[in-house]
C-alpha cells in the first residue's frame, strides 16, 4: 500500500495486481478493499482469485503462482515491468535463510532488480525498513492489513523474522547491510572471472579442476542453473557434484530434471535422453520408424550397423539398451556394458544406446559393435545408426 501511494504521488503510471490465495479468512476483505482502493483513486486493478491448489512448499508455490500472474499481465496488457513491494527487512531475512541453509546464490540478499521469463522486476523500496513504511502509511493515512500468518512461527522466514531481525539494532542493521555488499561484490569478481571459462554451455574439465574449490563451486552453479529461478543448489550438493567430477572423468549428474554429463573432456548441462521401445511386426514397420531422437533407420548396408533378419526373428523390437544385455560374437558372447566402457562411450549416451532383440529376447545387433553370428551377411536388411550426441 505504501509502494501505490508513493507512485500515485509521484505522477507514475501503473496498475495494481493482487493475488487472492484464499489461504486466511481475512483474505476476501483484504481483497475487496484493494478493489475499493483502485476504484477509488482511478487505478486499474487486476486480481486472481482463482483456488489456488499446490503441492510442496506453500511459499514457493505461492511465488510462483503470483509472479507467473504477473508476467502474464505485464505481456498482455504491454506493461513496462513490475514493482514489488520488498523492504530492508525482507532483503535482510532473505540473506540469514541464505546462510542458514547454506545455500550458493546467484546474489546474496535480494537484488533491486531482476528478470522474471524476460521481465523486469524492480524493488525500490529495499532502502527502507518496515518500520519506516508503517510510520509513512501513518503519516499519510493509508490503510494496510497484517497477515496474520506473519506473527506465527510456521515458516522459517517467520522465525528468523521474529527471532532475529526484530531484534537488530541501527548498527546491526548497517554492519550486515556492509557484508552483503561486500560479499556481492567477491561473487560478482568470481564469476565474471571464471564465467570466460564457458563457451557453449559447457566447460572444459581440465581448465575446471585448476580453478581453487570456490572458483569451481561458482563455477559448477553457472552452468547448472544457467536459467536460476527461486531457491539455489545447495552448497552441500554442489560441494559433491565437485567431488565426482575432480575424482571421474566420465560422470552423469542429476540436476533437476537436467544432468551434468561429460563428452570429450568437456561437461555441460543437458536434458536426459529418454529410454524407448519400439516392436515392429515387418520390415515395412521398421523403416517407417525413419529418424527418433537418437538414433535413425536407413537402409541395409554391410557394416557394424547392419542386421539381416530372419523369418522366425519377428516381431524385432527396437529399444534402448538395458543393463544384462549381451549379444553373441564370433569370439563369444560379450556384454553390451563391456562395449560401452571398451569404446569409451560416455556414460549419458549409454541408457539410450538402440539395440535389436528378436522375438525370442535375443539381442542380434547393437550399433557400432555389429550383428550377433547368426544375422550377418553382405546383403543386410536394415541398418540402425546411433547419434553421438
């Protein structure tokens, strides 16, 4: 209420949007006063009040569900950006939960601006403390409600609001105020220092290991949350991603729904290749399965991509590979895995790696290693290429 009184003052244009979670008994009232509030002063309100249903952290659905409100508005209406209505204690709160969960942020603290999906998110008020808003709502004789969840102890922002920042003396204030800056200050230096280490997306392993072990948590977070929204990685998983990739040169990290893999000595983050399994009843059906993600099928041509099939061979099934595969060789039977670590195939490729089974389970081809004893021959039927992605 104090941010729209300030803009009304000031001659700037804007809206107001509020969100409606129904989540407190007081939230109708609150909500129809803030419609009377615009009404009143002229000022286009827009409001969700839709029920809002969630899983998980209430506060970061709630974030999420407010913000993805506000983009939608700033888009369809051509609205400049959005202002928040952020204070000193907010800013302060934010960076003790930081160091409580012992997290490594983009920014410690909160920015006084941003970028949501695009948009710009502004906070001018961080300057000032809820106490100094409450006294210019007094002043000006602006109404505001208290969320009443604020007094309990439920969330952890409550509790360091109550336990810690309530507490804090003018001088407190501004010796913590100085270390968030200065500590902005040394990560923004790291990471534009190590942020030339990342072309593409990716960086190389050797250059990674010669960075000390803060340049490279710094580093490993740039590349795992190139797009960070919300809550960072922790430090603790960060610190163990570091680990594999100082004592491994082949990993698979997950990340999310993204992992940190490696190919050619380089790592980067990349959505998962997904398993599959296709049965097809003829070579008609077989060719009409053209190019997937990651692999293609093209005609038969003599090499360690080809297959001829048999008659007593359909239904085939085209799948990715599975742990216990193993085909027959002229030199014996040899492990699907055995060739993955022979050919030094990275170990994200490996889970979608295409094999053929025949109708009695038998795999009888597997892509770069070649046909089992029984389906070879220099007239082939099909041959399956895999992409090394």
């Amino acid at each position: 209420m104090a941010l729209a009184d300030m803009c009304l003052r000031s001659g700037t244009a804007f809206a107001v949007a509020h969100v409606n979670y129904h989540h407190r008994p007081e939230a109708d009232e609150e909500e129809a006063w803030v419609r009377q509030w615009c009404k009143d002063h002229g000022i286009v309100c827009h409001v969700r009040n839709e029920a809002f249903v969630y899983t998980g952290n209430f506060e970061a659905a709630a974030r999420t569900w407010r913000y993805d409100f506000f983009e939608q508005l700033v888009r369809q209406y051509g609205y400049a950006g959005i202002l928040t209505g952020h204070h000193q204690d907010d800013l302060i709160e934010t960076y003790i939960m930081q160091k409580e969960k012992n997290i490594i942020p983009e920014y410690w603290g909160l920015k006084d601006s941003m970028m949501y999906h695009g948009i710009l998110v502004e906070r001018p008020l961080l300057h000032m403390t809820k106490k100094e808003l409450e006294d210019y709502c007094s002043e000006h004789g602006i109404r505001w409600y208290l969320d009443a969840t604020n007094l309990q102890d439920d969330y952890a922002r409550n509790k360091v609001r109550h336990e810690v920042i309530d507490h804090l003396s003018p001088m407190e204030r501004t010796m913590i105020l100085r270390e968030i800056r200065m500590e902005n200050a040394v990560m923004t230096e790291r990471r534009c220092r190590v942020r030339t280490e990342i072309r593409e997306g990716g960086t190389e392993l050797s250059a990674y290991r010669n960075y000390s072990p803060e340049d490279r948590l710094t580093l490993l977070r740039m590349i795992a949350e190139p797009q960070k929204q919300g809550a960072g990685l922790s430090r603790k998983f960060l610190e163990e991603a570091d680990h594999i990739m100082m004592e491994h040169d082949d990993f698979v990290i997950d990340v999310r729904d993204r992992q940190i893999v490696q190919k050619n000595g380089r790592f980067f983050l990349q959505k998962p290749l997904g398993t599959y399994s296709y049965v097809c009843a003829d070579l008609r059906e077989v060719m009409r399965l053209g190019t997937k993600e990651t692999f293609s099928i093209g005609p038969g041509s003599p090499g360690v991509n080809a297959v001829t099939v048999r008659e007593d061979d359909w239904p085939l099934t085209i799948r990715s590979w599975q742990p216990g595969d193993e085909i027959r060789m002229r030199y014996g039977t040899k492990s699907v895995h055995r060739f993955f670590i022979d050919r030094h195939i990275p170990r994200y490729m490996r889970r979608s790696w295409p094999v053929v089974v025949n109708a009695s389970g038998s795999v009888i081809l597997v892509p770069g290693l070649g046909c089992d004893i029984l389906h070879f021959s220099t007239s082939p039927d099909f041959n399956v290429l895999q992409y090394l992605l």
